[in-house]
C-alpha cells in the first residue's frame, strides 16, 4: 500500500469515527473496572490482572488498518513479558464487530493475548477511548499510569512508549511520559 493511501485512509478513520465520549481518565485515577467476554467464551474483567506490576489495556479492533499494523507489536510486545507480572489485554468494542470475527482473528493472526469484546462499549466511555489503538498503563494499583499510543509512530517508531511506561513501573517509579496523543480509527461502540 502506498504511503499517501495509508494517510488519506488514516485521516478517513480519524474524521468519521466519531461517537460520545466520557472525559479521558486522568493520570493517577483508579481504572473503572470492565466485563467483556473473551474469544475463548470466556468472561474477563480488569480483576484479572490484580497483582501485576503492569496491566496494559489496548481498545483495537479487526478493521482499522493502524490496529492492523500493530498487531504484531501487540503479540511481541505480549512474547517478551509473558511471566514478568505485566498483563496485556485488548478490548474491541466497536459495533460493527463481533466475537466471531475477533475469533477468526486471532486464529490468522495468531493474537497470543486476551482479545476481548465488549458489546455495551462502556469500557471505551468510562476509560475515554476515541481511537483504536488507544492504549491505557495502569500501575500495580489499577491507576493510570500511562495514556497514548503504542509508540510515536506507525513506521519507523523511535520511542516505545508504552514499553518505557511497563518498564518504570516494573522498578518501581512512574513513567516520564504520562500521556500523548493516540492516533488511529475512530471508536464506534454501541450507543450506551
């Protein structure tokens, strides 16, 4: 795909992505917990990451073509901190998907993380998810440590924010960057 197609494609998912939102949650707060069902039919909530170091929660999707390109960033990402106290899972709440698809997904792709569907699309409302990937660090607390992009750019990143986050956190310490600006589709949720 050529690099203007990418650009005009990206700047298509920004502009009609539109949905109501709550704020975005602010650096500090406890995370609101969540309940979505999980591609293998089962129920996950933020409940289960209670004692890691690190809980990253990612809202993707199947469809928009910047989630697309950082599935495999997600499944290195989950490769290299598997059994280290971090929990990585991902959250679709986009209306026109559904456990199916997210199911045929996974098996493609071969996702090695939680890949979560929350129909009610509240837990985009409640976290202030607008785009997809929107990516959320909370600390061993369940508070927002963390809020932005994976990293600082879809080519060629230079800066792996969310790693830098995970990895302030897993000494101990708060991460130097705390928030940017995600870039990527619009969250469509169901209206709540």
């Amino acid at each position: 795909m050529n690099r203007r197609f990418c650009l005009a494609l990206l700047s298509a998912c920004a502009l009609f992505g539109g949905s109501s939102y709550a704020a975005e949650l602010e650096i500090g707060a406890k995370a609101p917990d969540f309940k979505a069902k999980g591609v293998d039919g089962k129920e996950i909530s933020l409940a289960e990451a209670k004692g890691a170091k690190a809980t990253v929660i990612a809202f993707t999707c199947n469809r928009c073509p910047v989630s697309i390109a950082y599935e495999d960033r997600f499944i290195n990402f989950q490769k290299k901190y598997a059994g280290k106290d971090v929990k990585f899972i991902a959250i679709n709440v986009n209306s026109s998907e559904d456990l199916e698809a997210m199911k045929q997904r996974v098996e493609e792709k071969g996702i090695n993380y939680p890949y979560v569907y929350d129909k009610s699309g509240d837990s985009a409302r409640a976290f202030g998810a607008r785009v997809t990937p929107h990516i959320f660090v909370l600390d061993g607390e369940g508070k927002l440590a963390y809020q932005g992009s994976f990293d600082d750019k879809q080519e060629g990143p230079k800066t792996a924010h969310v790693e830098n986050a995970v990895k302030a956190l897993m000494q101990g310490k708060q991460p130097e960057v705390k928030s940017n600006r995600p870039f990527g589709c619009g969250i469509k949720p169901n209206k709540g």
